[in-house]
C-alpha cells in the first residue's frame, strides 16, 4: 500500500499497543454520582442566588468562592486520577 506522497504505508508498525485497553473491562472511568456532584458544586458557585447553600451565603463572597474551589478542586482531582494510568494518578495524588 501507498500513501498519496508515494512512500510505502507500515501499517502503523510504528505504534506502541496501549498498556491499559481503551474500552472494555480494563478501561477506568470516573464515577457517575461523583462528576453529578461535581457539577452541581459548580453550579452552586456559578449561580450562588439559585443553587447557593443558605448557610454558607453568609459568608463573605472571596470566602464562599474560596470553600466551594476548594471542594470542587479536590473532587476533580480524584475524578481525573481514576481515569489517568497509575503513574499518572500518583502525580494527581501528590497535588499542585
């Protein structure tokens, strides 16, 4: 087989195999109720007047935004480590 260029085309011989299969049993996926949770929390800090906690508007707005970037920060970060190969998660593990 060629290519348009007129080189011969390896086949992709050139490709490493996947340590971790991409579908199937072997793949690791973030956790449905966490990322639903997740995204409410964002929606509690994008829209404070509709979805805010009542007890934590009372706080000042830097101190309301600073708690809730809080949590979302370390509930993304333990989404993002399920789905990262594991030299990738100790690295998320070890934080900024």
């Amino acid at each position: 087989m060629k290519s348009t260029s007129g080189r011969p085309v390896h086949g992709g011989r050139n490709m490493r195999p996947a340590v971790r299969s991409m579908y199937g049993k072997g793949l690791r996926l973030p956790d449905k109720g966490a990322v639903i949770g997740l995204l409410k929390e964002i929606r509690r800090l994008v829209f404070p007047a509709y979805y805010g906690d009542p007890e934590l508007m009372t706080l000042l707005a830097e101190d309301y935004t600073a708690l809730l970037l809080e949590r979302i920060e370390g509930q993304l970060t333990r989404q993002i480590a399920l789905a990262l190969p594991e030299a990738g998660a100790a690295c998320a593990d070890a934080g900024p």
